[in-house]
C-alpha cells in the first residue's frame, strides 16, 4: 500500500522536473502535496475512531486511485505543460534516444 504512494511521488517530483526544470516549483509541489496530511490527520484521526475502519481506508486508497488514474491520463493526453517539454512521455526510455542501432550493443 505504501509503496504505491511512494511510487507515485517519485513520479510526480520527476515529471514535475522533468517538465519545468526548476527545483523552487518541484519544491512548492512537494510540499503542497504534504499540506493535507499535516492539516487533516485530525480529522481523520476522529473519521477512524467513528466509522469503519475497513472501509474508511478502502474508500481512502479508492481516492488515491481515481487521482492517480485522472493524471496518468492528462499526462499520457499531454494535457498538462506538453507543448513546454521537448519529450513527450516515456520518450527518453525508447531505445532510439539511445542511439543504437540495431539489436546489438553498438553505438552509432
């Protein structure tokens, strides 16, 4: 469960990087993606104490899944800052960024 969250902060201080190539904005988005936790964890803390336990978390992991979901598609949809980044997703992955050619291990 908690690497899925951690996964996905990797990925998003990276894509955040990768698209404005300034660490003040992956800063600022780092740290309001803390706000809520910091904020609402009393909240929260009075929720479980409530409610079903069981379910709050499903319903909490469910929320996470719909956001993770609605930015993979803007992302891969190049609705964010596309038209500022010079590579579009998973670009810099293929082997042709590598400049091979072929399927051997020679460089061009």
């Amino acid at each position: 469960m908690m690497a899925g969250v951690q996964s996905q902060q990797l990925v998003r201080s990276y894509l955040v990087y990768d698209m404005t190539d300034s660490a003040f904005l992956l800063g600022v988005v780092n740290a309001a993606s803390a706000l809520p936790m910091l904020f609402l964890s009393l909240f929260g803390g009075a929720l479980a104490d409530r409610l079903d336990r069981k379910r709050l978390i499903q319903a909490g992991q469910g929320a996470i899944m719909v956001i993770a979901v609605a930015v993979a598609v803007l992302v891969y949809t190049c609705k964010g800052r596309c038209s500022h980044s010079s590579h579009p997703p998973g670009s810099r992955l293929s082997p042709s960024s590598l400049g091979r050619t072929g399927s051997g291990t020679r460089w061009r």
